[in-house]
C-alpha cells in the first residue's frame, strides 16, 4: 500500500535547519587549503583532496555569503585560489599531472595538487567540479577586478572540457581515464548521477557532446513498479540527489519522462518514498530501521566482515554504493542523505532528521552529522550502539548544505537557471516546459 504524504512537515525550527546546514558548511571553512582551493575528501588526516568536494565548496561559498557565515571578501578569495589553481595546474598524458583534456584526476595532492595514487581522471567528479564553478560564475556578478576574473577563469575551464574526446568514440560517456591503461571499461549508462554530466557536455560550446549520446543513455533506464511507486529505478540514494543539487528540474520534462507522465523531481520524490518504504518493511530485519530510520547510498561501512548477530550470519561492507530494495545492504544508514532529499520530500524527511539528532547522539560530529552509522554491528563497548564512522566526507556535506538552501530559498537552482550553458544543455538534451 503506498503512503500517504501528511500535508506538511512538522515544524522543524528556522534555528535547528539553520545550525544542521551551517556545521556541514564548516567543513569547507576548515578542510580547504587555502592556498589552492583544495578540499579535503574526508577529515581523516592525510586524505587527498576530491575534486568533486571542490565543486561542492565552490557552490557553498555563495551560501556563505547568503547566510552571513562567510564574508563575500572571503569567498571570492577561496574561490579564486582555487579556479586559479585549475587553471594553471599541468594537463598532460603524464603520470604525475592535475588533469588531462579539461578533466581532472579523482583525487589530488592536498598540497601540490598533482595525482594522488593511481586514481582515474573522472568524468563525473570533473563535472561536479567545473558545475561548482558554472554556479560560482553566476553568483559572482559585480564588477570587481576579483569578481571579473573568476568569471573569466569559470568560463575558461568550462570550455575546456572535452566532452568529445571522453565518449571515447561511442555515444555514451566513459567512466574515465588513466595514463596507464587509457579509458575505463564503464559508461555512463543505466540511470544514475551523470544527467548533471550529460547536460554540461551537451551545452558547451566547443567540445561538445552529440545530442545522440542523451539518448543513449536514457534509452537505458529502468521504469520500475516498487511498493507502489513507479519511477526510473536508481537503488542508492544519491543516484536520485546529486544532479538535483544543480538543476532545477520542477516542472522540465526530457523525452522519456513526458512519456511517463512525470519530471525528474518527481522521480526522485518517489525514491524518497520507496527509501521510507523498505526500511519500514525491514526484509532483512536490520536493528533500527523503521519509520524515522533510513537512508541507504554510497558511504562508509563497518568494513569487510562476517560476523553473527544473534543468531544469524551477517556480511558487512566498506565503503559502497548500498542501495534498496535490491542491495548491498548490510544495515548501514547514512543521515546525510535523508537531508539531501529535503526538498523532495520534507513531510518525511524533517521528522527523520530530528530523530537521528535527538535518539542517535553518536552519529553527530563536528560538521553536521557523521558519514554513517549501523546499529546492528555491535560495539564491543556499547552494544547498543553500534558502529558509526569516524569521518565526515565532503562530498556528504556539500549536498546537506546545498540542498538545505535549495529548499530553503532556491538558491543554486537560481544561480544555473541564469547559467546559459546548462540551458543550452537541457535543451539540446529535449527539455522543455516549466521554467525553460
């Protein structure tokens, strides 16, 4: 039976959304060089930066401002420490450079920048990270010398993506790159995170990708029946959430979902809801998981294990993409990710939130809440309380800071609606109606 949604959410508070979104907006204050702009990918020390959390900052900085929490002074500075750091930063075949043809490494050096490891130049997380730039650009506006430039410098890294090259002569767009071995086996197919990356490649103006390579992917999707809810399948949350954070899509519909009635926002609506749904119904009957406890996605786990929990034979996970209804799924939620659907759905959302704040203590930390917790693998100490992760991530905080003022006052869905590359790419994808 589906649920019905109450009419409103309960009263979350103006003081509660705003301290939650300012402690994750803390991390970007404290894990950032601030002499490149680069951003730590988790708080462990010595962790590389992640060029995705760095599009993330890049978006943040403007909230900053908005919120008083930052001075614009100040996050023109970080911004531009950072786009100059892009800009200059070695692209090459080299082993040891930043990127290669407008696309940069996963993970770099916090402090040269270069290559961290044998990481892969991504796509994805170079998408997140010239989008961080595209809304920096947009907020930016004033006729400053500082203002100016990070314009012009956005603007200059945008267009030197080449979308072109990274199809790798097919229609869909790989995964990524490596000096050592050329492009991954793995495409951007199947529903998932990359609608941000597929509009971005669509609207460039000078590498950009064939208006066939949108089809492709969308042709393929899974449209699935789950308790009720129809909508294009995607198990891990963030799947439904990371492009959202970008584009406004009420009211916009590409091909495939005018076919079905519904935009993407809508889509992801339901996916909050199939998200509530099997934690309620508990298959796997994991401590915890109920009404007001959910929220599976790509995050941190207990670790490679097997272990029995009264009575039966548990295997728990790393960091992985834990997904429902069909799994991995080894008990672990990630708070963070019930707040990025905020938006979505906050009649369901507020009240979860407030129940991980006041019931769950150990899952708050220093900036906003932890990247994950799992009740049902016992601590030895306290068996009542589980495990939680003892790091925060960038990429989790971006998305609670984020969404929460797109919920809030529209923000970032603003700043992009202005962006003329992200029109052009939503249009030359098939977009149309609402605000286009």
């Amino acid at each position: 039976m589906k649920r019905q949604p109450n009419a409103s959410p309960p009263d979350f508070g103006e003081g509660r959304l705003d301290a939650l979104q300012r402690h994750a907006f803390d991390y970007f204050l404290h894990q950032t060089n601030p002499a490149n702009g680069l951003v730590a990918d988790k708080s462990q020390s010595g962790a590389p930066a992640s060029i995705a959390a760095v599009g993330f900052a890049l978006a943040a900085y403007p909230v900053g401002v908005e919120r008083a929490w930052i001075t614009r002074t100040k996050a023109v500075g970080r911004t531009l420490a950072a786009l100059r750091f892009f800009w200059t930063s070695p692209q090459g075949t080299d082993a040891d450079m930043t990127g290669h043809r407008g696309f940069y490494y996963h993970f770099l050096d916090m402090t040269t920048g270069r290559r961290a490891g044998l990481c892969e130049l991504s796509t994805v997380d170079s998408g997140f990270l010239l989008a961080g730039m595209l809304a920096a650009a947009a907020y930016f506006d004033r006729n400053s010398e500082d203002e100016q430039e990070i314009r012009s410098l956005a603007d200059a890294l945008y267009r030197r993506a080449d979308w072109q090259w990274a199809c790798d002569g097919a229609a869909t767009l790989s995964h990524g790159w490596t000096p050592e071995a050329g492009f991954l086996p793995y495409r951007w197919e199947g529903y998932d995170e990359a609608a941000l990356l597929y509009v971005l490649g669509l609207g460039s103006p000078t590498h950009p990708l064939a208006e066939e390579s949108y089809l492709a992917w969308t042709s393929t999707y899974q449209w699935k029946e789950i308790y009720g809810y129809e909508f294009i399948y995607g198990g891990p949350f963030f799947i439904h959430q990371y492009s959202h954070i970008w584009i406004d899509f009420r009211g916009i519909q590409d091909a495939f979902t005018r076919d079905k009635g519904i935009d993407y926002f809508e889509n992801s609506r339901r996916a909050t809801y199939v998200q509530l749904e099997y934690a309620i119904r508990n298959p796997l009957e994991f401590v915890g998981y109920g009404e007001n406890f959910w929220g599976l996605t790509a995050s941190d786990g207990p670790g490679w294990t097997t272990r029995r929990v009264q009575g039966i034979e548990r295997a728990f996970f790393d960091y992985v993409a834990r997904g429902v209804p069909y799994g991995p799924d080894d008990g672990t939620v990630a708070p963070w990710a019930v707040v990025a659907s905020l938006p979505f759905a906050p009649e369901i959302v507020v009240p979860t939130i407030v129940h991980f704040q006041e019931v769950y203590p150990q899952v708050a930390g220093e900036y906003c809440f932890r990247c994950s917790f799992n009740l049902t693998f016992q601590n030895e100490a306290d068996a009542d309380a589980g495990w939680t992760s003892p790091y925060h991530f960038g990429i989790n905080l971006g998305p609670v800071v984020l969404m929460c003022e797109n919920y809030r006052s529209d923000l970032l869905w603003r700043l992009m609606r202005a962006c003329p590359y992200v029109v052009t790419g939503l249009r030359r994808a098939g977009f149309k109606g609402g605000w286009l």
